[in-house]
C-alpha cells in the first residue's frame, strides 16, 4: 500500500504526481529489524532536494516516521522509496510557491544484497539537474529499455570531455566505480548524482580522489562495479565489447566493508 502522509494514498494524490511529474526521492534498503545503511545521508538528501525542487523545508523526523509506520510489521529486506512532491503543484504555473510539500512512501520486498554481475552498454546521456534525485526518469529508462532490447542488463552513461574523449559518468540509476590496475578504487569524477552508497564505501573504503574517466582507457581498468542502495556492490563484467573479471579481490573487499557497515534503526 502506497501512503502520503502517513495516510493510504488517494487517486488524487497519485494522479497528481503522474501527471506532472514534478518531484524527488530516495530509495534506501531496510534490513530485518529495521536498520538502514546511510539513513542520515537518505535523509539529508531528502531535505536537500526539497529545498533544491520545491523551495522549502521538510523534517526529517516526519520522514523517519513514515518509513517507520510503513515497514511496521512487515518481514525484511525491503525497498523503501520515499517520494515528496506537491499534489497542488500547477503544470501552468509551476513557479508558486509549494505551499507543502507530501510525502509519498512505498514499500516492496528488496532481493539479495549483491546481485549477479551486469552487462552494460555506454550511451551518451545527462540527466537534468544530475545532482538531485528527482522523479524525471524518462530518458534515462528509455536508454535503459532499448539497451535490454538489445541484450544487454543495463546502460553506462558517457558524455563529452573537454578535449572531445568520452567520459564515463553514471549508470541508468547506480554509481559506478573501477578499480585500477594498483587495485585502487577509481570513482569518475563527473556532475552525477552522489549517491548514499557511493559516500558511504569511499568513506569505509578510502582511495584516491575522483577523476576522469574515459572509455579509452578501461582495457586498462581491472574491475568495475556499480552501486545503490538496493544492490549495494554488484560487479560489471562487461562495457560493450570490453569484460571486466567478476571476482576481483578488491570488489570482495568493497562488499565486506559495505556489509559491516552499522544500520541506523528507524525506530531510534
């Protein structure tokens, strides 16, 4: 059941949201007995966003207790997607102010922490607004559906660089990290979404600063992986033509730290 507020959510107040299609989220893992890795960071980004999308404030305690409510009696793992937005919002006037902004909480079963490796294709492509975790994902699902048309499990983001190379950027909703020929984690340095997962594994994983990246030189790259809350650290096997080992010591070593990383408890 989908609730906005706390409350079960009304067709309104859903139709509202798909029909404009003005807002943001953040979808963040809750483990059996209700622990969240990076739950400040998911709520941070939530009262960020806000004040980026809508102008205005929102309480992180509120959004605590409808997650809380939401998951209440229900089995574990689970995929929470905490979605907020204006049901007054106006298509034709978008600029008044939002007077208060809803909170729209969804709950589905999460599957196993660290899936099976992916197999992406590199398509140029930039999210609007790429450092907000917003609702408008049409592009990046189109690009997403026509590389499984395709064959493949996914799409890699590239755009431009400054001498005319290719960069990689992002995945269709992950981070994505590669581990050097040293075994040093490389994150590209790049305008995407800081991801929650991202910041917690470079903060339990140190490395070098981000850089860029470009597709020339990943024959050069030992390993690469994506990340999100959902699937923590799955390994990439394959960019187009080029495979990546899946069982590279160092994307164990990541997967161990972002395991024991402590789960904040919704209820605290």
């Amino acid at each position: 059941m989908a609730t906005v507020d706390g409350v079960p959510a009304s067709t309104a107040q859903l139709t509202a949201l798909a029909l404009t299609g003005y807002g943001h989220f953040t979808t963040l893992r809750v483990e059996e007995g209700g622990g969240v890795r990076g739950l400040a960071l998911h709520l941070e980004r939530l009262v960020r966003d806000c004040d980026t999308v809508f102008g205005a404030a929102l309480d992180p305690e509120r959004v605590r207790a409808y997650v809380r409510q939401a998951v209440e009696g229900r089995d574990g793992p689970l995929n929470v997607r905490v979605t907020v937005f204006d049901p007054a919002l106006d298509i034709a006037r978008p600029a008044e102010p939002a007077g208060d902004p809803h909170v729209l909480v969804t709950v589905r079963p999460a599957g196993g922490l660290f899936p099976p490796p992916l197999r992406v294709t590199a398509r140029p492509y930039r999210r609007d607004v790429p450092a907000v975790k917003h609702v408008g994902l049409f592009g990046q699902l189109a690009l997403r559906r026509e590389a499984r048309r395709s064959g493949f499990d996914d799409v890699l983001f590239i755009e431009p660089g400054p001498g005319g190379e290719e960069l990689v950027t992002e995945g269709c909703t992950w981070n994505v990290g590669f581990v050097d020929a040293d075994g040093r984690v490389v994150w590209p340095a790049a305008d995407v979404l800081p991801g929650v997962t991202m910041r917690l594994l470079r903060e339990a994983h140190p490395g070098p600063p981000a850089r860029p990246v470009r597709t020339v030189e990943l024959p050069a790259l030992r390993a690469a992986f994506a990340t999100n809350a959902a699937i923590g650290v799955r390994a990439v096997h394959a960019v187009d033509g080029h495979r990546f080992p899946a069982d590279d010591p160092v994307l164990a070593r990541l997967r161990a730290a972002y395991a024991a990383l402590p789960a904040e408890r919704l209820a605290d």
